[in-house]
C-alpha cells in the first residue's frame, strides 16, 4: 500500500473521565516561528520583507471572554508600545519594520518587556498557534480533547487559497527542540499539566526509530 502523505502517530488515554488524543508526530517535531526570521507570511505570495507573519489578517475572537481580555491588555499599552490603531491591512496591534519597538506583536512585545505572559494578552487564537484544541462530546456526553497542529482546513472556505504554508511546508521545522517543549507554556494553558505528563510519560525516547518524521520534513530538498 502507499504511505500517505500526511501520516501522524498520535497517543490517546483517559484522564478524570475524559480522553485526551495527542499528535504526536507534530509535537515531536523541530517546529519553531520563525517570525523576523525568513516567515514568507500568509500573503499570495512570499513577503518576508513586510514582516508580518500571520498577522496579515487580523485574529477572530472566540467569545466575548477572549475579547474582553484583549481590550484590557490593549489599555494597558503605552504610545511607545503600539505603533497605530490603524488597520492599514494588516492587524492593529502588528508593529510595522522601523517602529523603535521592532516589528511584531504589540501584545506580544509588551509583556514580555514587562516580565508578564504574552498568553494573557493576546488572542486564543493567536498565542495558541500553530496548536490547535479540539473538543468533541459523544452522545453519551463523554468529551474527547484532541491536541493537534492547525492545518490549512482549519482557515474554513479560504483555507485553500491562504498561504498557510507553516506546517505544509519545512521551512519553520528548524527548530532545536521539540514542540512539546518549545510550546510547554501553551500546551499546558490549553489541556493542563497532569495531561501533558502523561502524554510525555507515553512517548519513545526520541532517538527511537519508532516515531515518524513529520511530513513536511520529507519536502526539504
């Protein structure tokens, strides 16, 4: 039979009466951003010199507690902070190159400076990817949580037309690390820490031949 393209091992196991699926493939993975660093960015074509990330789009909030956050940690930025509300094609918080501050994230640059987390500032969806939480109920009510990397499809109706090449293609997998580590922070604010000791618990020890490469590994010429 042939291999698919996007073959992923992945850890399942219950935990205080619901179930956990961990993937693994992605989570052992050298991904890192590489935001500043040669990102081409989701634009139709490669605009590394615009240093904008993902951000080109702005973020969607995923209820109103995620955007009553937001608002309160944008008050709390300073003029020198934020370059412009001004959406200006791209988010309103995204600091463009020669802004004193850098480019980037307001609300991500900012809590840093201060020695705060950038998780609670900045959108879900925003510090969450490329990691992406699913949560499924039965019709028995049993929930699954299922911890994932974002793909293409996750974008909706123009997912195939948006340059989401961040986990497609190898250019962020350079990482010196794995995921699990470079995104502990992030994983354990999404499924908690007793559900991450666990999955680490499962895995081979990473030199074992038993874990698959991650696909887009393979396209690196």
């Amino acid at each position: 039979m042939t291999q698919p393209d996007d073959l992923h091992q992945w850890v399942s196991f219950d935990l205080e009466g619901e179930t956990y699926e961990f993937d693994v493939t992605f989570l052992t993975s050298p991904w890192t951003c590489i935001f500043g660093h040669g990102c081409p960015g989701v634009l139709t074509g490669p605009a590394e010199e615009m240093e904008q990330g993902c951000c080109s789009y702005g973020a969607h909030f995923t209820g109103k507690e995620d955007r009553k956050r937001v608002a309160k940690a944008a008050a709390r930025l300073e003029p020198d902070e934020w370059q412009s509300r001004l959406v200006d094609d791209a988010c309103i918080f995204l600091n463009r190159p020669g802004f004193p501050r850098g480019a980037g994230c307001a609300l991500h640059q900012a809590p840093v400076a201060r020695g705060e987390r950038f998780i609670d500032w900045k959108p879900d969806v925003c510090w969450q990817l490329p990691l992406r939480l699913e949560q499924r109920t039965d019709d028995n009510g049993h929930v699954t949580n299922v911890l994932r990397e974002w793909k293409r499809r996750d974008w909706g109706e123009g997912g195939h037309e948006f340059h989401w090449w961040c986990t497609d293609a190898p250019d962020a997998f350079v990482g010196r690390r794995p995921v699990h580590q470079e995104l502990r922070e992030e994983i354990v604010e999404m499924v908690g820490q007793k559900a991450l000791d666990l999955f680490l618990g499962a895995l081979p020890p990473p030199t074992s031949r038993q874990l698959l490469p991650h696909p887009a590994l393979k396209k690196r010429p």
